[in-house]
C-alpha cells in the first residue's frame, strides 16, 4: 500500500511542476492557450518550429496554430480554447474548410509565442 501511495504522490508532484510551469507569453494570454503551448513543449520539436498567433477573427480574438509535418492541419482556437477550424494543413492543404475566409479577414497578427528548442 505505501508503494502504491508513493507512486501516486510522485505522478501528483510531477503533474503539479510540469503543469506550472511558466510559459513566457503576454500576461493577457488565456490560461488554457498557455496550457497548450505547455503541451506543445512537452512533445518532440515540431519542424518548422511551432508556434502561436494571435488575431482578430469575426469579432473575436482568435489563437492560430499553424500546420507542422505530415499532413497535419492547422488549429485555429477562441479565447476558451474551443477548436473553431482548422484553416489550412491536412491531406488537402486546405484544413477542414469551416473558415476558409480566415486568411483573408484576420487583422491585427501577434506573435504569442514561438518554440526556440532545436
């Protein structure tokens, strides 16, 4: 019994120092856009570099994850990390097709953050 509550209490510590880790993004970022670029961290580099942007989208501001290796789409997110689209990428290059207007209606890009792992 205490090796199964040692496991538990280190699987607890490591679910705590990892998921609080600080992610260096403007203060005003949503904590659950901060959550996924933690995740993004946690897995391999991506090639090209991940990253995250930051638009205005239909009124909203919106968070964009472009497309990395193999067919992989694009992630476009509200400010609630509610997937909207996903705006290019995938099998066709052209994401899902639920917003193909995005590219050309987004304004005011911002850098939120990019991976600097090589």
């Amino acid at each position: 019994m205490r090796h199964i509550a040692a496991i538990l209490i280190s699987v607890f510590a490591f679910t705590v120092l990892t998921s609080c880790e600080k992610v260096d993004v403007p203060t005003d970022t949503p904590n659950c856009i901060k959550r996924k670029i933690r995740q993004i961290k946690s897995d391999e580099v991506r090639n090209p570099p991940a990253s995250v942007w930051q638009y205005d989208y239909n009124g909203q501001t919106v968070y964009y994850i472009p497309p990395y290796c193999c067919d992989r789409p694009s992630e476009l997110y509200d400010s609630d990390c509610k997937l909207i689209c996903n705006p290019d990428g995938g099998l066709s290059g052209t994401g899902d097709n639920k917003c193909s207007d995005f590219f050309s209606k987004r304004t005011n890009e911002k850098l939120i953050w990019q991976d600097d792992r090589k």
